[in-house]
C-alpha cells in the first residue's frame, strides 16, 4: 500500500518551490531596500559637495 501517490508528492514540490521564490523575493526586497538608501545617501552627501 502507497501511503503517497506521485500526485500528492508533485504537489508537496510545487509548494515547496512557491515557499523558496517567496523567501528569496523578500530577503531581495529587504537587500535592495537598504541598498537604496545607501545610495540615495551618497547622492544627497556628493549632491551637497558639489554645491
């Protein structure tokens, strides 16, 4: 006796793989996000020296 068909593993993958692209689009949300102001930062300081 089965006690998984192929189908209900092949749903446990695709759910698996939804959770990993959704971890991945929030840590690079979280990475950019800092690394943006950073930047703006330098622009605003080379902004002001340049005055």
């Amino acid at each position: 006796m089965k006690l998984f068909n192929r189908k209900s593993e092949q749903g446990a993958t695709i759910i698996e793989y939804v959770l990993l692209a959704a971890l991945l689009s929030i840590a690079a949300i979280a990475v950019l996000g800092g690394l943006g102001t950073n930047i703006s930062t330098t622009f605003a300081s080379v902004s002001t020296s340049l005055q």
